[in-house]
C-alpha cells in the first residue's frame, strides 16, 4: 500500500520509480548502495531486460525515464507495452 500511495510504478537498480521513469518520494531511495540514477544516464550503453505481464509497467516506466536506450524482452511483452504506450498516447 506504501509503494501505490508513492506512485511506485517499478525498480530501476533498486531505485523506485513512477509512471514517468522518476524516483518516488520513498523512504527506501534514500538509503540505496547502488549507482545513482543521474550516474546510469551517463553509461552509454543502457540496456534494460524484462518479460511478463506483471513488467508491462515498469518497463513503460523505464522507458517513459530514458533510463533505456534497448529492450530485450519476448513478443509477447513487447505487444503489450507498445499497445499500452500507443493507448496512452491515444488518450493523451
């Protein structure tokens, strides 16, 4: 319930992120051994690795963030997320 009311959407190196692929407001963020999520954006090469239902979202997420620059995932998800992405940029 703590991780819906902060708008938790995924994990990005263990950082929670919302919708949009930016940190929650979470107390969990603030006490992280891991790289920073302004330290990925200058790796290069970002690839981002996710399959199933229940990763639509966050890899939504994670893209929504620039966070990826790749994907690998199977057909299955991969239709899921662009008939997502596609639906909210209907709605939009």
């Amino acid at each position: 319930a703590a991780l819906e009311r902060a708008g938790a959407e995924g994990e990005l190196l263990a950082h929670l992120v919302d919708r949009s692929g930016k940190p929650c407001t979470h107390a969990s963020n603030d006490c992280l051994v891991a790289l920073t999520l302004d330290q990925l954006a200058k790796v290069p090469r970002r690839i981002a690795v996710a399959s199933g239902d229940r990763k639509v979202a966050p890899i939504i997420a994670v893209l929504n963030g620039g966070a990826a620059g790749e994907l690998v995932t199977d057909d299955s998800t991969a239709r899921a997320v662009v008939g997502r992405m596609e639906d909210s940029a209907d709605a939009a």
